[in-house]
C-alpha cells in the first residue's frame, strides 16, 4: 500500500552536495521507520541511513557519518537526504526504504519492506 518515488539524484563534482527525496503514497509516512540504502556498480546495496517512524532515533553508516543528514516532513509525506561533501565513492543508485516500526532500527536491505526505484548520484572528481 505504500509507493516511493525517490528524486534529486544527478551528476555532480566532489565536494558538491545533493538532496535527495522521497515522495510516498498510498499511507502517510509518519507511521513507517524510514532508511536510505545506495548500490554502486558491482557492490552489494548497502545501508546509508535510517530514521525512525517519530525522528526520534537516527542511524547512519560509519562512511556517512557527518556528511549525510536524513530528515523527514511527514505533513508532506516525504524523507530527505541531504548529501554533503560528495566524493566519487558516494556514486550510486539511492534507494528509498520503507517498514513498519521497530523498537530499534534496521540497517539490513531484509528488514524493509517498501522500496522505490532509486535515482542515480554521480559524483566525478
């Protein structure tokens, strides 16, 4: 019942920033832990970040940590990433994630049961 539409994806130079969007339908947002995962080419997908139902309880990956900021506006049904400080490792496709509430949240590709289609970050040096 839920759909997301990732958005704000693109090519930039290192160092840039990107925000990333995604839009959901069918269910408001706020009642969903929500995650960020990236797949580059050749790699396995792999987490990025998560944010819980309420925003009360942040995740993110070590290779993130103090460059992405993942936020939510559940009023207008929507999960941001904000990416900074691009580097050409970051170059992936961005996936959106969506499940049911969990005491602790979930950084496993497994654990989500909501997936948009992704949108595409390029980052050149």
């Amino acid at each position: 019942q839920v759909r997301l539409v990732e958005s704000g994806g693109g090519l930039v130079q290192a160092g840039a920033s990107l925000r990333l969007s995604c839009a959901a339908s069918g269910r408001p947002l706020s009642g969903y832990d929500m995650a960020w995962f990236r797949q580059a080419p050749g790699k396995e997908r792999e987490f990025v970040s998560a944010i819980a139902w309420d925003g009360s309880n942040i995740v993110y990956s070590d290779s993130v940590q103090g460059r992405f900021t993942i936020f939510r506006t559940n009023l207008r049904n929507t999960v941001f990433l904000q990416l900074n400080s691009l580097e050409p490792e970051d170059t992936a496709v961005y996936y959106c994630a969506a499940d049911t509430p969990h005491a602790k949240l979930r950084t496993t590709i497994l654990d989500y049961d909501y997936w948009g289609q992704g949108t595409q970050v390029t980052v050149s040096s």
